[in-house]
C-alpha cells in the first residue's frame, strides 16, 4: 500500500552532519534503503523536511522506513495511507452514504 512518510528533521544532529560534510551521504544511504516512489525535500513548521512516497507491504515493514531518520537525525516521522483516485472509486461512498448518512 503507498503511503506518504513525511519527516522533520530537528536542527540538531543536522547541523552537526551537514558541517562535516555528511549529510549527503546519509541522506544518499537512507535514500537508497527506503527506495521512495518520490522524494521532496521542503520546510515543515520551519524546519528541515522531506515528503516522501513509499511502498509498504505490511505495517511491519514500518520500522525499517523510520528507523534511518530516528537513529540518524532524531527526526520526527509520520506516515499516512495513500488513495488512488481508483482506490476511492472502490472505497464503496455511495453504500456507506446510505447507510450512515
């Protein structure tokens, strides 16, 4: 299932790896493991970010998507599920409109 993993990173390790020069290259390794669909890097709330469409098998698979920006930047995660325009034509709106409307 996609689902859409954003992340803050605090100023703090950042700072610290982008002065010595290795945040790319941890950046680059995380950006290898995870292999995004898409990847953005932006602000969130004035911070450091990034927006990144991913593919996840099962919430098991969880962990092994946070985990590189928790160990390496301390970075907050959240993830939520992804609709397909044709998802949402299965999601069955008009029965449950009836039903609960």
């Amino acid at each position: 299932m996609k689902m859409l993993l954003t992340v803050e990173f605090p100023l703090e390790p950042f700072n610290t790896l982008v002065r010595s020069g290795k945040a790319g290259e941890v950046i680059g390794r995380i950006l290898d493991t995870i292999r995004p669909e898409t990847a953005y890097f932006t602000e969130q709330d004035g911070k450091r970010g990034g927006i990144f469409v991913i593919n996840v098998q099962a919430p098991s698979d969880i962990p092994a998507f946070a985990e590189p920006f928790f160990l390496n930047f301390e970075a907050n995660c959240k993830f939520r599920i992804l609709m397909s325009p044709e998802d949402l034509r299965k999601a069955g709106l008009e029965e449950i409109g009836k039903r609960w409307g």
